[in-house]
C-alpha cells in the first residue's frame, strides 16, 4: 500500500453512521450543532449530478471523534458523498495510523482527510484536513519552520489557531467552502478518469 494505491484497506472501514455511534455524547453534541445547519439550499447541489452516474468512485474519510475539525467538517463531506451516491467508509486514524500516514499533512497527522479512488484503490486525491482558506494560517505557522525548543514556537502557533477559529467564525457559512472545494475536485477527477 502506498500514498497512490490503497486497494488493500478498501472494504475494511466502518459506515459514517458507526463511527458517529462512537462518539461521547459532547462529541455528538459538537458534531450535530453543525451538521444540524447543514442546508442545500445555501450550496449548488445541481453540480453534483453527473456524479451521481459515476460507479467507479469510492470514499474512504480518516476520521477521529475528539476532532473539531472533524466536528464540523464531517457533516458537509458526508452529504455531498451521500448527493453524489458515492460509497462510504470510516478509518478511525488511531486504529488506521498505516494508512493515515500516507496522508499527512505538512508532515503531520491531521483528520478530517478525505481519500477518494476507484475500485481498484487508485488514489484520486485527497482532501483535508480543512478549507485552504480556514488552513492558511497553519500553512503560515508551520512555513516558519520554527524549531521545538524554539520559545516562539508556542506563541506562533496559539496565534495560527486562533487565524483558523477566526476564519471558521460562529456560523456555517464556512461550509459553503467545504461543498466548493470536495465538489470541485470530485468533477475534476471523474474529467481526468
């Protein structure tokens, strides 16, 4: 298994609606408050439809309860998979680390990651673990290259999460950015198939 072919893992996951039963109730909690203001009204759901004839494309989401990103990221990933009639699955990345560190992110874990390829395990691409323009300020942290023992380090990278908490903002609007980027990519790979 590598980062371009994950046939091996595929089938081996659990439903979207599992791991949620895995969640703790605060967890469910954070989760829901934002999928439950999930509304396709506010997205361009017709972009989605010549997905929905594709067979040839499958999901697999490293996922952790704990997340926050995962708390109000998973809901629009999962409705614009379940529009677009793609196969879905689960790997919770502490029981998965082989296959979450083939996807790292700037070298480190972050979840959610959302994989998607053919049948035959083919990765596609992959997407996450949030908006570009809700990450950027990570990118701006971690392009400091600041040492460990460096004693900015902590300052920095309190200040880059802030950036990431001030661009998510208070309402779902930022979900609108989560449909536009998976949808887009979604199009182009069936393109390039």
């Amino acid at each position: 298994m590598n980062a371009n072919n994950i046939q091996e893992k595929l089938g081996k996951g659990i439903s979207v609606e599992a791991f949620i039963d895995k969640m703790t109730e605060e967890e469910r909690q954070k989760f829901e408050k934002w999928h439950n203001q999930f509304d396709w009204e506010m997205h361009n759901q017709e972009l989605l439809a010549p997905l929905k004839e594709e067979t040839n494309l499958r999901a697999s989401l490293l996922l952790g309860t704990w997340c926050g990103d995962v708390h109000r990221n998973l809901g629009p990933i999962w409705e614009v998979l379940k529009e677009a009639n793609i196969p879905t699955e689960v790997f919770i990345m502490e029981e998965h680390e082989d296959l979450m560190d083939l996807f790292l992110t700037m070298g480190g874990r972050s979840v959610p990651k959302v994989i998607i390829t053919n049948d035959a395990g083919d990765v596609l691409f992959d997407w996450g673990p949030r908006p570009l323009f809700i990450q950027q300020p990570m990118i701006e942290f971690k392009q400091k290259n600041l040492a460990p023992d460096d004693p900015a380090i902590d300052a920095e990278r309190k200040k880059a999460y802030e950036g990431i908490f001030s661009r998510y903002g208070k309402t779902a609007d930022y979900q609108k950015l989560v449909v536009y980027e998976i949808t887009n990519l979604l199009l182009s790979a069936v393109q390039q198939q």
